[in-house]
C-alpha cells in the first residue's frame, strides 16, 4: 500500500482529503505542520503540502523534503494566487494543484506522480492487451503470451508514456525527455520511433489504439 | 549661511590676499635681488663709471674755461679732459668750422663742418649713444665748439638689462600665482560637484541614494544638504513603495487563500453528497454547484490577477520563446477537458518555431483564459480551431469557436474580467490583441505586427 504524507493545517480540508485517499487505498499520515514532517520522509511514497502552514511556510518545507529525500515526489495545494506560488514552488515541487481542487483530479495527478516515481515497482502495468514491466524493460503480449522485444529508444518512449498517462505529450516533449536534446523543428525521428513501436504493440497498427495520434498536438497513452 | 561662508566672498579674499602678496612679493624679490648682488660684491653688476650730468656739468665748465684761451692752452685742456674721460670722443671745431682736434686721433670725423652738418650732427646725438655733449666757446657762439661723446655703456650700471629681465619674469611669476590661487578654489569647488555628481549617477544605476558627507558652509554646501535631504526622502519613499507592494502582495494572497479554502471545503462536502443515493435533481444540483464552484475559483484567481497587473506588480519575466510550442503544449494540456465536453480540437499549427518576446507564465495566461470561456460560453459550438495565420501585416495565432458569439445573452456574463486580463497582459508584451464575434462564433487574434 503506498503511503502518503498529507501536511495541511484546515481541518475540514484535511479531513475529507485524508478520508477520500484513504478510500481510494492509500495509507494516509496526516500532519497540520510541517515541523516534523522529516520524521516521515523516509516512510513514505508521496508528500502533499499545504503552502500556507503556520510556522514554517509550505516552500520551506518542501525544500527540506526534497533535500532529504530528492526521490519522494511533492505535490504542492495553494489557494494562494496561482501566479507566484507556481514560480516559487514549482523549483521543487513535482506538480501543482491550485484549490478549490476537485477530489477526482487531486487522486488522478497522485496517481500520476507515484507512477513517475515508482522505479523499483515489480508489477506490471496493464495497458489493453499488454503487460509492461518498466522496470525489468520488459513488455508481455497477454494475448498471444509473448514477450514484445523493444529497442532502447522505444522502451524510454513508452516508459515516458506511461509515466505520463493521459496527457498528450508534443513533438517536443517526447524528444526531449527521450533524446535529451533540444528538439530541431521539422525532425520527424518521433513519427518514425511512433511507427516502429506501434508495429510491435498495435494489433492493428493501421489503426493504433495504445498510442492514439491526436492531431496537430501529439501522442497519448491512456491508462 | 553667513555671508563670509560665501563663495564669492571666498573669491574676492583669494583676489585680496593676492593684491597684498603682489606688493610683498615685490618688496621680496627686490631686497633679494640687491641682498644677492652685493652678497656677491661688484663681480657682475657695477654701478655707472660716470653720470651724464657729472659729463654735461664738466663739458659745459670745460668750455667756459676755454673761451678766450690760446689754441695751445685749449688744446692743453682737451688733451687734461681726455686723460679725465679717456673712453670719451673729443674733438674742437673752430668759428670757420675747421676740426682743430681730436682724440682719439684716428676718429673718424669731417675736416670741415658746415652749419647745416653741425644741426644734423646734433640732431642725431640726441637719445642716441654715445651720449653727446656739444658746448659752445664764449658766448657769441662765434669761437666754434667742443665736442664729447662717451659711449653709454659707461654712464649705465652694468646688469640694468639683467634687472628688466628679472622685472617680467617677477610679473609672470605673479600672475602665475594669481593663476595658481583661482585654480585651487575652483578644484575644490570642481571635485564637490563631481562627487555631487558621482553618487547621482550611481543612485540612477543602482537606484539606491547615498549621502554625501559636507564638511563646509558655502554655497556647495548648501547644494549637498539639500541632496543629502532628497537623497534620505527619496529612499524613504522608495522603502515605502516597496513595503507598500509587499503589503499589497501579502494581502492579495491572504485574500486568496481565505477565500479558497471555504470554496475547498464546500466541494469536499458536495463531493462527499454526491457518494450518497441522491436523486436525479439532487445529482443535477451538486452538477451545479461543482460548477459554479470551479468558476468561482476561476473568478477569485482573475480578480486578484487583475488587481496586481493594473497596479503593475504582476511578476514579468519576458524571454524569447517559440510561442507555437508554447501554445500547442497548452493546448494539450486542456485536450483532455476539451475531449470530456466533446469538442472538436482542430489544431493547424506549423512545425517550423516562431519566435516572440513573451512571459511563458503570462502566455499561458492569456490562452487559459481564452479556453476558460470557450468552456463556459461555446460549448454548444463543440468546435475550438487554433491556427497560426501570417499575414503581410503579421503573425496572428488565432482561437476560434463556433459558440453564440460574445452578444448573445449567456455570454455578457463574467467574461469581462477574464478578458481584460488577455488584453492588459497582450499589450504589456507589445503583442495586438482582437476578437471577432458573431453569430457563428468567435475568433479572438493574438498577433505580433
């Protein structure tokens, strides 16, 4: 079960956040300071702050976090101008959620994040008829049992995919994060990787259904 | 200020105390002068061997003593003159003109002297050197005259031109003082006003006023206690804007924040209702509230937007920036909300980069906002176009829906801030900013001319 460090000093808030993770299956430890939240750190597999905390404010803390434990991945809550806290937090924090913040989206961007960060996760990920093992760089076609042989460039891509469930990625973003260079505009080495990995996952390549184009903006991997 | 603290006060004392040296310096240099001559006893400077009066006196009795004498008693006396001046020129002309003598013998002077030779000869000795005395035998100017010349380098001291000389370097020596005096006030006032001059400069660059330390009571003085004055005030108020703007900024994110977290919580309760059986309306109503809920969210986040960036404290970081990637990620990240309400998304954006000078925060801003009322206002549209056109005129990124248009009734409702936003923000980065509307829809231009 993974456990999450939730650090948020309203009470109802706090409440109906910590009760709605918990039904989603997550272990919550919910602190209303950041003064001890170090004594968790290392327990635990995800840190929600709060930026407006008595005492130490919510940068301070994450800062801290992240400086002790740089692999737990923070999600900062502000009801704070969205403007300001996004430039000062996002130096550390992994991803943003402004408040009112809808209890589906908090959940989908936690699940999103612990995805990224989950390195060491033995089980697979299920995507329509595939199994992928991103950490062994091993993908199994459930269908016919076998296992799907991917280059190196492809394996980075589809794990960059499915770190990344639901959002449509760019051109430029995926070559980035994959390549790790700076993306020249015209290159079309993303459409021919796209191509190469849909030949061996699609069971229908002509008509893709695991990585669906959409048009004009990318590609998207939907969990 | 005392009047003798004056400037000008100050300058009329260096032109007195100059007017009282130039007499003392003269004193000076005389009494140096002499005291250096004598220390060095007679060896380059001698006082005249003879006077012109003590000459023309001698001259004139000399002749008296003649008048009526023998020529060999006349003679006599010439030659007694001669040894008395022996640098001297002697020669005697008699009543017939004849020269009957002189000395030195071989000088060179006419056998025969004519009246109008004698009024030449004397017109010329006059001023002339030697120094000419004529003086006539006997008084009816009838017995001729006698003649003396002696060369003026014996009637003059020795060194007299030495003397001249030491006089013009003594006056240029005084003015030089004079020179030197004036440039000495007027450095020191220079210096003070460059310094003056120095801390603006560096208050411009820096935007920090510093003091100046002021040691004297003059005009200057004055001019940097003022400066000092505007310099304090200045820093002053500056400190108050920026703790002004620090408030400001405080009070807008407290604002934010106690307005947010009720709006929080009321979702969590809606939300935490929406787990119970409710009825058909009962589910219809939390839809609703949700809604309103985000907009209100929304609405709070533009508000106080607006209130920084009409104050101009609204953070702009400008850079350049391939807004076509900027605005095709964006776009991405609403697909998916887009995707949920049915929208069709028809993405026409070029490969190629195209550079502006923009925010990436503000960019997003303004295309957040944009798609915000797409949401709210053309959803019956179930279109949203987003294309790059170039014109000769330009490059326009255009948003395009097929809603209502902005007159229809739904749409006057809360897009006014949303939108001034855009504007405010479109004109800040030097970039055009215009909407079409009509009944098939709206198309809203961000374009760089």
């Amino acid at each position: 079960m993974k456990h999450i460090l939730y650090i948020e000093d309203d009470h109802e808030i706090g409440e109906w956040v910590k009760n709605d993770l918990r039904d989603r299956g997550y272990e919550v430890t919910w602190l209303t300071d950041g003064q001890d939240a170090h004594h968790y750190i290392q327990r635990v597999d995800l840190v929600i702050l709060d930026v407006m905390l008595p005492g130490l404010d919510g940068f301070t803390v994450g800062q801290r976090l992240k400086e002790k434990a740089p692999d737990v991945p923070i999600l900062m809550l502000s009801a704070r101008t969205a403007i300001e806290d996004k430039v000062e937090g996002l130096t550390f924090a992994d991803d943003y959620v402004t408040k009112p913040f809808h209890p589906e989206e908090l959940a989908a961007r936690v699940e999103v994040l612990l995805r990224r960060f989950a390195s060491t996760d033995v089980q697979p990920v299920r995507l329509q008829h595939l199994d992928v093992y991103l950490s062994q760089n091993r993908v199994v076609n459930r269908e016919t049992g076998e296992e799907v042989t991917l280059t190196g460039k492809e394996h980075r891509l589809l794990t960059y995919f499915l770190r990344h469930p639901n959002q449509v990625l760019t051109k430029e973003q995926l070559y980035e994060a994959v390549w790790g260079e700076m993306f020249a505009g015209g290159d079309n080495t993303i459409m021919v990787h796209i191509r190469h990995l849909r030949e061996k996952l699609e069971r229908d390549p002509s008509r893709p259904t695991v990585i669906e184009t959409i048009r004009g903006l990318g590609y998207r991997v939907r969990l | 200020m005392k009047l003798g603290s004056s400037l000008l006060v100050k300058y009329m004392g260096v032109i007195a105390l100059y007017l009282l040296l130039l007499p003392l310096l003269f004193v000076v240099f005389l009494l140096g002068y002499n005291v250096y001559h004598y220390g060095n006893g007679f060896v380059n400077w001698q006082p005249s061997k003879y006077t012109l009066n003590e000459i023309e006196d001698t001259w004139h009795e000399t002749a008296q003593r003649l008048t009526g004498l023998s020529e060999k008693q006349k003679i006599k006396h010439l030659l007694d003159m001669k040894q008395k001046y022996p640098e001297s020129t002697l020669f005697w002309v008699d009543e017939h003109g004849e020269l009957r003598f002189k000395r030195p013998t071989e000088a060179d002077l006419p056998q025969k002297w004519t009246p109008s030779m004698i009024v030449k000869f004397m017109k010329e000795s006059v001023w002339a050197d030697p120094f000419t005395v004529v003086a006539l035998l006997g008084e009816q100017e009838s017995d001729g005259f006698i003649v003396i010349q002696m060369p003026r380098k014996y009637t003059e001291s020795s060194g007299a031109s030495e003397s001249i000389f030491s006089f013009w370097v003594l006056i240029g020596a005084s003015i030089c003082l004079f020179i030197f005096l004036s440039w000495l006030f007027f450095n020191r006032i220079r210096r003070r006003l460059l310094n003056l001059q120095n801390v603006m400069q560096e208050a411009q660059n820096t935007g920090q006023f510093r003091t100046v330390s002021v040691h004297n009571h003059d005009e200057i003085a004055d001019l940097e206690h003022s400066f000092n004055r505007m310099a304090v005030r200045l820093q002053e108020s500056r400190e108050r804007e920026r703790q002004e703007e620090r408030l400001r900024r405080e009070l807008i994110a407290n604002l934010s924040h106690d307005l947010r977290t009720p709006l929080t919580v009321l979702r969590g309760q809606a939300y935490q209702l929406k787990q119970e059986a409710l009825s058909e309306e009962g589910q219809q109503s939390l839809k609703i509230i949700d809604d309103k809920i985000r907009y209100l969210g929304e609405l709070i986040e533009n508000l106080l937007s607006f209130s920084l960036l009409s104050a101009g404290k609204y953070p702009f970081r400008p850079e350049k920036k391939d807004v076509v990637r900027l605005l095709r990620s964006i776009v991405a990240s609403w697909y998916p909300i887009l995707e949920k309400e049915g929208f069709e998304v028809d993405v026409n954006l070029p490969d190629e980069p195209v550079y502006w000078e923009v925010d990436p925060l503000w960019f997003q801003r303004i295309w957040d906002n944009l798609f915000q009322n797409v949401l709210r206002h053309a959803k019956e549209g179930k279109y949203v176009g987003v294309a790059l056109e170039k014109s000769e005129r330009g490059t326009c990124l255009r948003l395009a829906d097929r809603g209502p248009g902005l007159d229809s009734p739904s749409a006057a409702k809360g897009t006014g801030i949303g939108l001034s936003i855009v504007s405010l923000m479109a004109e800040e980065m030097g970039l055009v900013w215009r909407m079409e509307s009509g009944g098939n829809g709206t198309r809203c231009f961000l374009c760089k001319l």
